[in-house]
C-alpha cells in the first residue's frame, strides 16, 4: 500500500487482517535493463576498501568475458569512476541515462558521473540518498549485465536497506580487515543479511599484510586472522586476501584499476557469478 510506513507493529491494516506483512519493495528493473545477477559489497565499517574491493571484483568478472556493471550506493563518498579513470559526465539519449563505461567495457553509474563538481559534498539526508538508490536502478538504462556490483556506504542503515529491500540482490561479498574491532563490525553486516535472508557468498580481508619490499618478510600490521574465524562461524567458504600493497593505491589513484593483478579474488569471484 502507499501508506504503508512499513512498521508493522503499529500497523492498523495488519490488525484488522487487511495485510500479512509480506510486501514486495523492488524497485522496478528499467525496461532496457537486463541484469542477471546483483550482489552487494557491504563491510558495516568504514575504512577497511569497499570500493577497492567491489572495483577489483568486476575487473576479474571482466576478464572472464562476463558483461559486468557497478552501482555505486555510496552516494556520499562516490570513488568507482576515479578508479576507473573514467571522468565524462554520464548522458540520457532521451528515454534513460546510460550508464559511463571503462577503457575494458565495464558500465558504471555513480552520483560523480551526474553532478556539475563532482568536488562538491553531497548534503542529502537518508531518505534523499535511498531514493537516488533507487533511481541508479530504474533509470538508467544498463542493457544486458551478467553481473552487477553494489558498491555499498558504510553502516546497516537507510542505504543497505534500501539496497536490500529495492533490488533483486543475488548475494553478499563482505570486507573485513585483520581487527577484532573491525570483526565486531562487520559481523553486524553479515547478521544483517542473514535478517534478510541473502546469502553471504564471499569474504575479503583487505590490508591483510603487508610484505616488506627489501627483505621479502610478510607482516600482520592489524592483528592476528580475525577474519577467519567470523567466516567459519557464518559457513562463509569462500574467502580471499588483500595485501596492503602501493600498487593498489597507485591503480585507483591514477584511473588504472583494470591493470592491477586481481587472481587472489578468483574463489570469491566464482561464489559471486554462480559457478
């Protein structure tokens, strides 16, 4: 219903039988849209590479031939089209607006590709930035994607929700570091989509060490595994890890993500397409 504030322990409908709870938020898909599959990139904390990882996630599904796309839910801090190097401003040809698209053909919409200064902050509240969400999914028109990446905002609020509730989300890959802190966190988001009843498919421990480039000795700079133990308690069995590595810095900051070695990410990768 169109009144419905979906809190249904205050919901008169629902007290006089009038609905069951069950209601379907989907967001309608663009009618030249054909997205087959959409999995989420979450952490519940800020900080540990989201978009690193949801950018070096579709590059390795590129290079499998896979036609690939990013969604860039994090409307207040839009990264994806710096890593990419993609600077134009994103067009409509008068039916939908279409999505920017890489040097290697990965298509991408992110709140950067649409404003005049892309410098300027984003000053929105929750229900403005859900709704700009939304709008990712059904007005642009993406054509036919294998899969889609959401790269998602910190937190398990308006944003992860909308996400959730407005798209046909396939499954979750989520982002950790070597902290307890940081599991504490992130354990929050894994529970999250566990309430909505989507499948954890992978998980990344980013900044996992760090490989000293002199004498070749590998140190834990975070802590002990955190991250291997969190994926065990949730049956999380595919896992990958990040080195704290310059050359990733480097990638993102100069536009040349899609050179960056990403094999590490191949098990994740696999669990995210299906095979």
């Amino acid at each position: 219903m169109s009144e419905c504030s979906h809190n249904c322990a205050d919901c008169a409908s629902k007290k006089e039988g009038k609905c069951n709870g069950e209601h379907d938020f989907r967001a309608p898909m663009n009618d030249r849209s054909n997205v087959k599959r959409v999995i989420a990139v979450m952490s519940g904390k800020g900080g540990v590479g989201k978009s690193l990882v949801t950018e070096l996630l579709a590059v390795e599904a590129s290079r499998r031939g896979l036609k690939t796309a990013i969604l860039d839910a994090d409307i207040t801090g839009p990264s994806i089209p710096t890593a990419f190097g993609v600077t134009e401003r994103a067009k409509s040809d008068g039916v939908g607006v279409l999505p920017c698209r890489s040097q290697g053909g990965i298509g991408m919409m992110s709140l950067n590709l649409l404003v005049e200064n892309p410098k300027d902050p984003v000053v929105w509240r929750g229900p403005v930035i859900a709704g700009a969400v939304k709008q990712f999914w059904s007005d642009v028109s993406w054509g036919d994607v294998d899969v889609m990446f959401v790269d998602m905002p910190p937190g398990t609020g308006d944003v992860p929700l909308t996400v959730f509730q407005s798209l046909p989300i396939s499954g979750v890959v989520v982002v950790t570091s070597p902290q307890d802190l940081v599991s504490l966190i992130v354990e929050k988001a894994i529970r999250m989509a566990e309430m909505m009843k989507v499948p954890v498919l992978g998980m990344v421990e980013n900044m996992s060490v760090f490989k000293c480039p002199d004498c070749g000795k590998e140190h834990r700079i975070f802590g002990g595994d955190g991250s291997g133990a969190l994926a065990a308690a949730h049956g999380i069995a595919a896992t990958a890890a990040l080195p704290i590595d310059p050359a990733f810095a480097m990638a993102v900051d100069s536009g040349t993500i899609e050179s960056v070695d990403t094999s590490a990410l191949k098990a994740v990768v696999d669990a995210a397409v299906g095979k």
